[in-house]
C-alpha cells in the first residue's frame, strides 16, 4: 500500500485537501481525485464547508484529468498501439461532461492515425531490436521479485539470466517468449524444478494444460516442497476437471503453509488458503469449504470476507444473505464506481471481485445493478493497466465489455450497445466479442417502422 493511500485513515478533510493539492501539482490525478473523495466521506455533514470546497476541486481535477487522457490518445496512436489508445479513451468518457465532449473523445479514435515521422531516423529492423534487452530485465526483475518470499527471491537470484529472463516474461505477461526461455534454460539445467515450473506456467497461459501440468509433476518429483508447483499443478487440474486431485494438493499446500507460516509468509498462506476454498465451491463442496471457513475464522487466519460469504451463502440457496454480503462489500469499497480504484479495500478489490458481484446481481435479475458493476470492474481494469502497470490480459476486458452489452441489449439501450462494439472494433485486429455484440443486436434490435 503506498504512504499517501494508508495516511488516508489518520487525515481530516482539510488535510487531505492539502494532499489533494500536492498530488495535483505533480499531475497524479487519480491519486488526487480519490484523496478528495475520501476527504469529502470525512467532511462534517452538518456544515456546508469544506465539503462545496472539496465538490469544486473534484470537478477541476476532473477535467484536468480527461484533458491529460485526450493529450495522450494520439501519442499512442502515432505508436501504432491503438488498443491503448482505446483503453484511454474509454476512461476519458467517464469524466465527459456533455454529448458533445463524448463525441469528441470517440472521434480521435476514428480519426487517421497520424503518419510517424520516422524518415530521417529508420527503425531498425525488427529482428535486430530485442525487446527485452538485458538492462530491462535487471530493472523487472527486482520489480517483481518484492511480492516474492525471501527464499524464493534468493532461488531465483541465483540462476542464470536465462531463466530470470523467462521469469520476468512470465510475469509481463508474454507467455510464448517465456515459454521459449524457460526452454533454453532447461536445454543446459534439465532437472531444474523452477525452469520446470515456470515452463508449466506459461504452458498454462497458452492454454496448454496437459503439457503444463506434465512439466509441473515433473518439478514436484524434483521437488516436493516446491510450493508454487503444487498450486500450479492444483490450477491444472481444475482447468481438466480433476476436482478430486486439485483438492487433494491444494489441502496438502493448505497444511504445509499452516504448519510453516514463517517459510511461507502471510501472502503465499492467504493466496493458497483462498485458492483451496474457491475450488471447493466449484467443486460442489459447499459444507467442506464452509467448514474449513470457520476454522480459519475461529483461529484467526482469515479475516470476515464478504464475498466468501456471499459465495457461501448462495452456494447453499440463501440468496437474501448472499445479496446482503455483496452489499456490504460495496459499501466497504468506496471509490470503486470510479477510475481512481479508491477506498479502505480498494488494494484487495480487484476487477474479477465486481465481475463476480455483477454476475450475482445478474442472476437475480438486477440487470442495472449488474451492468453498473461490469462497467465498474472495466474502469478499475483500464486503470491497474494503464496507471498501475500491471500486465492483465485483454481478454478480460473485451468479456466484461460484452457482458455490458448484453445487458444494455436486454434493458433496451441498444444505442449504448452499439457504442461499445464500436468501441471494441477500434481494436487491432477487433477482439470476437465485437461481432458477438453486433450479432446480438441484430437479433434484439426492434425494426424500425
């Protein structure tokens, strides 16, 4: 959690205005934005001051923010990477303030992509450019390993550059040139259990399940307490449909990371926890994973989680209970309806936690609800991408794109339909969830008179 986020809980709102002010200056808007929104949660409801203050600076920092989203769109345009582009102008649209300004922001998507001027310094050819030359891996590499345990960091230390190389295109997100890497690496160091994993790994992401999972077991004979290896196997396993293994090696991760909390750390423990009671509930095993809650509970492992309990609660047909912890979840995470990501859970609240809740809620029929909080879960995705860095997959955004959409259709508003599959036709080359929705509307949209 960064210093300006966790001072957030020992602020008033004149002091978080002040904050707001510096973050401001330095052009961090979204940060800016959600210390005012705090601020203003925190403003005496009984007095009109500083709150109108506070709405005042909401708004100018507002548009300050779109205007730096607009400014950008065609820098990225001129580098060819128009799914980026996109991606901001999306964001840009939740800030705009009238039709006209909507129509703006859309149409520099549909504007030529400005011509590079390139002629004086030709590019390289592409075979010579690496794209991760050595310096950019040294830079990621430490990066990445801040969210590993202190073993694991010292593992992946010692091993050659190669490996690391596969270990950092893993994480970056690019599955096939980490496959290539963790291959090589494994052409000199054949029996080394973490070029086996992370093979595994990326064999995974590229849908490759059986091969994934042979190159985890192998990992796991090597090395049996090679955590990593046994999720990733577990993972595998569910993907086959093979609960009855999956559960058998997330129980024995479970065990091992009770019984050694120091080896594991409180993140690996909670992420393996987690992980175990979610295939339990897609499993069917609604008591064991119920049960084994409780105990985590009792024993003080696991905080209260409200989406676990609503998953709990709908796994075993109380539906009201589970709609009454989902609503407490979203009152807990303030700031989540808006591109800053903002509130006391927003660090653990996640695009996948509001996709889940908008599936719930459309289940029981609350289709606005659901399609507020597909559009919520999109906003916090364009925003880990783009302000946080993160490596997520496209694909999850196009899919939550397109459950928008449906909804939309459902509710009438085919207008707002079509705007979104143009949206998404704008992408190179258009994601299949364009021509989904179009087909859709094909079959709902009513014939004019």
């Amino acid at each position: 959690m960064t210093s300006w986020f966790s001072s957030l809980f020992s602020k008033g709102p004149e002091k978080m205005l002040k904050d707001a002010e510096v973050l401001a200056e330095q052009e961090r808007w979204p940060e800016a934005l959600a210390t005012l929104e705090k601020a203003l949660d925190r403003a005496p409801k009984d007095s009109a001051w500083p709150a109108e203050e506070i709405r005042s600076r909401i708004q100018r920092y507002s548009v300050s923010y779109r205007d730096m989203l607009i400014d950008a769109i065609p820098r990225f345009l001129e580098e060819g990477n128009r799914a980026k582009a996109a991606e901001l102008a999306d964001t840009a649209l939740t800030f705009a303030d009238s039709e006209a300004e909507r129509k703006k922001i859309q149409s520099l998507l549909r504007d030529p992509i400005p011509k590079r001027k390139e002629e004086a310094f030709p590019a390289a050819p592409e075979e010579s450019r690496e794209k991760y030359p050595k310096e950019l891996i040294d830079s990621l590499l430490h990066g990445y390993l801040e969210a590993e345990e202190p073993a694991e960091q010292e593992e992946i230390l010692r091993r050659p550059l190669v490996f690391q190389r596969a270990f950092v295109l893993w994480h970056q997100g690019e599955a096939e040139d980490a496959m290539r890497a963790a291959e090589e690496h494994l052409e000199k160091q054949p029996n080394d259990p973490y070029g086996l994993l992370y093979l595994g790994l990326s064999r995974g992401a590229l849908g490759k399940v059986d091969e994934a999972a042979e190159a985890m077991e192998l990992a796991l004979r090597i090395d049996p307490s090679l955590l990593s290896g046994t999720l990733g196997l577990a993972a595998m396993e569910r993907q086959r449909g093979n609960w009855r293994r999956a559960i058998t090696l997330l129980e024995k991760a479970s065990k091992e990371v009770r019984d050694d909390p120091e080896r594991f750390g409180e993140r690996r423990r909670d992420e393996t926890l987690l992980l175990t009671l979610q295939v339990l509930l897609e499993a069917g095993k609604t008591e064991r994973a119920e049960s084994f809650y409780r105990e985590l509970r009792r024993e003080k492992i696991l905080p209260v989680m409200p989406p676990l309990e609503a998953r709990l609660a709908e796994a075993r047909g109380a539906l009201d209970e589970a709609e009454r912890a989902w609503d407490s979840f979203l009152r807990e995470t303030p700031g989540t309806g808006t591109i800053t990501g903002h509130g006391s859970r927003a660090t653990a609240t996640g695009p996948a936690e509001l996709e889940e809740a908008g599936d719930f809620f459309e289940r029981r029929a609350k289709l606005k609800k659901a399609a507020g909080l597909y559009q919520r879960a999109a906003l916090l995705f364009t925003q880990r991408v783009h302000y946080g860095g993160e490596a997520l997959p496209m694909e999850n955004l196009f899919r939550l794109k397109k459950k928008m959409a449906f909804l939309l259709i459902e509710m009438g508003k085919y207008e707002e339909a079509e705007d979104l599959a143009a949206e998404m036709e704008q992408e190179e080359p258009p994601p299949p969830e364009a021509a989904e929705i179009r087909r859709r509307l094909e079959e709902g949209w009513p014939e004019s008179e």
